[in-house]
C-alpha cells in the first residue's frame, strides 16, 4: 500500500514496523530518464562540480520560475545563508520569522546575531499573518523572512507593502513550493530572495539534498558566486603566465563576511533540469489529491483544512489537518491513538513552533507573542501523503479517520 520509507531519522518519517499505511521518505520514485541521466555524468563528465551541468541547470530554473537570477546550492539551509549574508543583518538589528516551518529557516538569521522576532500564523491560510507582520515592525527591524508552508503562497502583495512601506528586506523560504505561484507569478519572485529545497522529501528533488537561491537585483546577484564558492574569482585572462600568482584569485564580497563553500555537484544539476521537467506534473497531482481528501472529509466539521485563495495555487507538499473534537472531549493525541494504534496509519505531527525548541530559548530567542499559532498547532497533523497514493489506499485512510472520529464520539455517548 505504501513505499518503502528507508530508515528512521530525526524527521519521525523513518520506517517503523507493521504500519499499513506509512509515512514514505519521497514524494515519489525517480523515473528511469533520471536515473541514467545521472549514471551518464558519473561516466562520462570530468568536471565533478561548477561546470556547465550547475550553468544548465540555473538558466532552465531561471525559466521555470521567472526568476532574474538564480544560483544552485547544496541545500536550502544554505540558500538561506546566503539570503542572510546579503540582508547585512548584525547583532543591533532585528528580522521577523515566521514561526510556524521548520528550524532551517530561522537558523541561519539568527547565526547573523540579530534578534528573531516571532510571526503568528493567519487562522484560514495557516501560513504568515502580514497583520502580526506589521504589528512587530520596530526601528531595529532589518528584514522579514516569510515561508510557503506545506507548499501555500503566503500572501505576498500585503507582505511586500508593508516592507516597501519600512524599507526591509523580504526573504521567502520557497522549501516545500516549488511551482506555487500567485495570480501565475511563482513564489521566490516577489521578496528579494527566494530560497528553494530540493531534499529528498520535496516535491522535486536532486538526490536527497540541493537548492537554489533566486534572486531580485543584479546588485546582489553580483555577489552571490564568491559568497558561494569560498571567494573565489578568476584573474584576468590577458596574463602572461597563466599560472602567475596562482590558479585563482580569492578576494571578499560582503564586508565583514565569510565567504562558504556551498558548491552543489553536477550529477545533482543534471538531474535538477530533468525534475523541472515534471515537476507541474508532481504539483497537479498532489493537487488532485488533496481535493479528493478535502471532498471526503466535508460532512466532518471536526476536520479542517486551510483555506486557498482565488488566484492561489497551492501546491500541497504535505497535507495537514487540524481536527477540533472539543465538542466530544477528544484532542488530536486521542485521534493519533487510534489512526496509529488501531489502524495503523502512521499519521506524524510537523513543524513544532519554533520558539518552543530548546535550541532557541537556549539562544534567547523563546518569547513570543503568537497567539493563534499557539491554539491552532496542538490540535494540527499531517496524514501520510506522496504523489500517487493508490485509491485504495486512499480510500482506506478516509474510512479508518471517520471510523476513529466515531469511536471518539461513542466514547462520549458512553
């Protein structure tokens, strides 16, 4: 009923024993034209890394996205990292994060020494609520990083006034929505930065890790390939000795920054171009998915899904319920209990808000000010979710979650 999910890992979306229905590790298999492709660089390319596979595969996401400039990195952890170096952020400035994603976002802002101040959720749309944005603007306020959570565009127009109004900075962590788009202009072109994962787990992948950084001004694009490959530039050509002083020059870009290598292999690229191929593909039919479950699950107001917005395509990378059984005195955990236990559905919970971590309360980032986050996540989950979920296998998470609600409710009548 389920493919195979590899190993257990810090995401909780490892194997597990006898589930029927598991949580799997890919949005999908890699199709035979990938696989040789990849085979066929391994074999045949010289060039390992920065050749014209990385060029390729840049120009066709240029074209994918409408991107104006767009650079491959090793994953988007660090496709952030650069978005943060350009933002210029120190210790006496502040930058907004969206609180509800998952940890690599605020990392590497908060590595830059400026405070994260904490954004709360919009209570239809469950990603960032441009209204708390405008709420926690003070004069320390440097920059704004918005996330596209579960592959749902935040609402950029209102976003992009509030930081036109102020003079900030907009990064959008593009993680998990490669090809959501708004009124057709893709996330990752509205902010001045956008950051994209090709991890295994997303909708498009280049072996298990990979990302790309878009970028708006030429300005800062200019800057991006030595703060990616440890500030490296070539010397003129026109020497006399081409070997005089050395085989390259390495010089800084930003000021008071360290240049990193976050260099992404060719292999990866090639495979990159091909996935850019498919990737709509991917999106419609999580999309189809995802409609099915919503139709469902309509005669149950237990059950809630986020709202999508005319002009809107959100491109479910994963798919997250919010289940409300007050009115029965059952929590999700009571839900969870019999999906996983029962029926064995392997239903996982997502994206802790992130100033619950110990990471960042360790790190003086733990106050927060969220309150619709902090009564909306406790009673979120997510259901098991890849691009082509047999329809019996479908069919069978759909009866097994009504059938749990109704045991939930029976316990009640008791």
């Amino acid at each position: 009923m389920t493919p195979e999910s590899g190993t257990g890992d810090a995401s909780g979306r490892g194997s597990a024993p006898e589930f029927k229905v598991n949580f799997p590790a890919r949005i999908r298999p890699h199709l035979e034209e990938e696989i040789k492709t990849v085979i066929d660089v391994m074999r045949n390319e010289e060039v390992q890394t920065q050749g014209h596979y990385l060029r390729q595969f840049e120009t066709d996401f240029k074209a994918y996205s409408g991107a104006e400039h767009a650079f491959a990195v090793d994953n988007c952890t660090n496709a952030l990292r650069l978005a943060a170096m350009l933002c210029r952020l120190g210790p006496r400035d502040e930058v907004i994060v969206q609180a509800y994603t998952f940890c690599a976002t605020a990392i590497p802002f908060g590595e830059t020494g400026a405070q994260i101040v904490w954004a709360d959720i919009d209570p239809e749309t469950w990603t960032v609520d441009p209204r708390d944005i405008a709420k926690k603007i003070t004069e320390r306020t440097k920059a704004i990083v918005v996330v596209h959570i579960l592959g749902m565009p935040v609402d950029m127009p209102a976003v992009l006034e509030i930081a036109q109004k102020y003079g900030l900075r907009v990064v959008e962590d593009c993680a998990q929505a490669p090809g959501a788009a708004i009124n057709g202009k893709q996330v990752g072109t509205f902010g001045d930065f956008g950051c994209f994962s090709f991890h295994g787990a997303k909708n498009m992948t280049t072996l298990g890790e990979g990302g790309m950084l878009t970028v708006r001004s030429a300005e800062d694009a200019a800057l991006v390939p030595g703060l990616r490959h440890n500030g490296c530039r070539a010397y003129p050509p026109s020497r006399e000795r081409y070997w005089v002083p050395a085989m390259s020059d390495v010089d800084i870009d930003v000021e008071g920054v360290w240049p990193q290598n976050f260099s992404i292999g060719e292999a990866q690229c090639a495979l990159g171009s091909i996935e850019l191929r498919t990737i709509d593909d991917t999106n419609d039919a999580l999309i189809a998915q995802a409609m099915k479950l919503r139709s469902a699950f309509a005669d149950y107001p237990e059950l809630t899904f986020s709202a999508i917005p005319k002009g809107y395509r959100h491109v479910h990378h994963t798919f997250v319920v919010h289940f409300d059984g007050s009115a029965f005195g059952a929590s999700r955990d009571d839900l969870l209990d019999i999906l996983v236990n029962v029926y064995r559905i392997r239903a996982i919970v997502q994206y802790y808000p992130l100033y619950r971590y110990p990471l960042f309360q360790k790190l003086g980032a733990g106050d927060q000010d969220c309150p619709v986050l902090e009564a909306w996540w406790d009673d979120s989950f997510s259901l098991p979710w890849w691009s082509s979920i047999p329809d019996d296998t479908m069919a069978y998470v759909v009866s097994s979650v009504k059938a749990a609600i109704s045991q939930l409710k029976g316990g009640l009548a008791e």
